[in-house]
C-alpha cells in the first residue's frame, strides 16, 4: 500500500468538520470573517448620531421586534436569556460591526438566527446604535 500523499487541489481554507487540512472553519464562516475585517478596516459603519433614522411608524416596528423577537431568547428586558445580554454595558467592548453583522447573519451553530430578510443593512446599524446607548421602551 503507498503511503497516503498530500494533494494541493483543495486549500486548507476549504476543510470542513472532517478536520482535514490546517484549519477547521468553512467557507462561509471565512467570507464573514472577511466581511467584518473589510468592515473595520473601511470604516463602513458610519457613527451612531449620522444613521439615517427610520420613519416613526418603521422605528416602531423595530422596537417592537428587538423587545419581543430578540427578547424570546435574550430576555424581554434584554438582560439575558438563552442568549446573552444585549445592555450597554455587556456590549461596550463588542465592535459595532460585528454586532451588525451578528444581526444580519446570525451565528452558524448557535441559536442565534439570520435577521437579514427582514432588516436591511441600515436598520441593523440602527438597532446597534440603540442597544449601545440603551434599548428604547416599547410604547404602548
């Protein structure tokens, strides 16, 4: 029997769970990686006082969500849950555009859902300027 050769016709970025090669991560966990690193470095998220703000009726809307839809798993009060807080102070040494795209992609393996069908890029950034300064009431 010959002993087994390495092949390069896959690049170690491309192992998968079956452990082969040097690193472990998929392809799509690498191209959000990417993302959020282009992200930083490009400064994409603009600071929270210039985010165009929604309509009334919009902000609503996305208050009710945050405070309901996110609050199943991280607590109505949002201070944790299933999921972990989402106060100012547990989210101050977070990067901005990591918890946007937290929001907008979920977390792979986790509980934690894509929210990207149902929020564009600029509400996510809007939720985050929110959580970091402290998550509005819902009014009744």
């Amino acid at each position: 029997m010959r002993p087994r050769r390495w092949s390069f016709k896959r690049s170690p970025l491309d192992a998968r769970s079956t452990r082969e090669g040097v690193f472990f991560v998929g392809s799509q966990q690498i191209r959000l990686l990417i993302w959020l690193a282009s992200g930083l470095l490009c400064g994409s998220l603009v600071l929270a006082d210039e985010l165009p703000t929604p309509s009334l009726e919009r902000s609503r809307e996305l208050i009710r969500m945050v405070r309901q839809d996110c609050g199943s798993c991280h607590g109505l009060t949002l201070r944790g849950g299933l999921g972990p807080a989402l106060l100012p102070e547990a989210l101050r040494d977070k990067p901005p555009a990591g918890l946007k795209y937290t929001i907008l992609f979920g977390r792979p393996g986790t509980a934690m859902p894509p929210w990207k069908p149902f929020l564009s890029e600029a509400e996510a950034d809007w939720i985050v300027a929110q959580l970091l300064r402290g998550f509005p009431e819902e009014s009744k």
